[in-house]
C-alpha cells in the first residue's frame, strides 16, 4: 500500500525558487513562523512526524543544480488509502522564511521582494480539492497551491507505502513547477537566463494513522 506525499506542499508545498544575487552583508536569520498543523476531520486522519519528513527543490542557476530544503513546515492529512475520493484531504503549509539552498548569498536573497517577498507573503499553503488513485499505490492531489499572493492550480503526483505491521506510512512526492507562475524571481532574473524557471519540489512523508 502507500500514503501521501504531500505537498502538499508543499507543497507543499511547495514550493521553491532558486536564488542568487543577495547582498554583500552576512544573511540574518530569519524568525521562526509559528505553523500549526490544519485540522482534519473524518476516520482516517494522519498524524505527520516532521522530524522524519522533508520538503525540498532542486534548481538549476548558471547552468549548475543545486538542492534546497525548507524546515519548518506543516501538514494535515485525512487519506483512506482504498477509498481516497471519499473524504480525502491534504493541506500543507510551509514557513518560506525557513528555507535554505546551500548557501549564504542563496539564503540571503530568497526572503527578499524578488524572490519570496516574505514580509508580505511568509506561507505557502497547497490546499487539495480531491485525491483519485492513479494506480497500485499511486495517488493524485488535484488543488491550489499559493504563493506570493497567487494562487494556481496544482496537481501532486505521490505514492504511498503503509507497514501493515507498524501501520506508519512513507509518502513520497516529486512535481515540477515553474517559478514565473508564482513570480517567483523578478526584475533581472524575471527571465530564465541565470537561474532556470523549473523547480523541482520533492517530498517525502512519514504519518501515523490515528483515526
């Protein structure tokens, strides 16, 4: 069997841009948002452990692929596995000023207004309007994912394995977006000559059931 790759995400999830072009000035951290996990109603409800989950990208910026993460995310999930179109549901919300792409002029410059814009727009939000199977243990999130202020249609391809002995269930998710959609990247990087507009977000889930 297999479970939820969300996205949710991010995304969410999810959700990524790629960076490039920050200040000279050290990066400053950035505050934590404070992420509560959506509520889910019904009698399949899943319990996501964070710490043993991960919302990522892939980029490409002259020429050359870099991998990137965000850390603090959350996401609820109410998901039969034989029955998905019946009241399944995934919602995944990603703390954008939680990101980092493997280094410092990076992480500098993807909270700022040309890429993130996270004083204005600091979540990401997928939120899933039906789940249809695809296949044995293959499932689709059909949804919008938003961000910075724009919000798209968006379809989550995922896979889902549940240990019938621990009943703890993997999820895995890879979608490509494009950054322009989002307006992810302007003025000098509105085109794609240095930084791609593809992005890759990659998930992966682990749940517990818990209703």
């Amino acid at each position: 069997m297999r479970l939820i790759s969300l996205a949710a995400g991010a995304a969410l999830f999810a959700v990524a841009a790629c960076g490039g072009g920050g200040d000279a000035e050290a990066p400053k951290p950035m505050p934590k948002v404070e992420l509560l996990a959506p509520e889910m109603a019904g009698d399949h409800v899943w319990a996501v452990d964070v710490t043993s989950s991960s919302v990522g990208f892939q980029g490409s910026m002259n020429g050359k692929t870099f991998d990137g993460g965000f850390s603090n995310f959350a996401i609820g999930i109410a998901l039969d596995p034989a029955n998905p179109s019946e009241g399944g549901a995934i919602e995944a919300r990603i703390d954008l000023g939680s990101v980092d792409a493997g280094d410092s002029e990076k992480n500098d410059a993807l909270p700022k207004e040309t890429w993130f814009h996270i004083d204005a727009h600091p979540i990401a939000t997928f939120r899933s309007d039906a789940i249809v199977a695809t296949g044995e243990g293959s499932f689709a999130a059909e949804g919008t994912l938003s961000l910075k202020g724009i919000t798209k249609d968006v379809t989550l391809p995922f896979t889902l394995d549940v240990d019938d002995a621990t009943g703890r269930a993997v999820a895995e998710s890879s979608v490509t977006l494009n950054r322009s959609d989002f307006q992810v990247g302007t003025g000098e990087f509105a085109e794609g000559k240095w930084v791609s507009f593809d992005v890759e977000v990659i998930i992966r889930i682990e749940a517990d059931q818990r209703g």
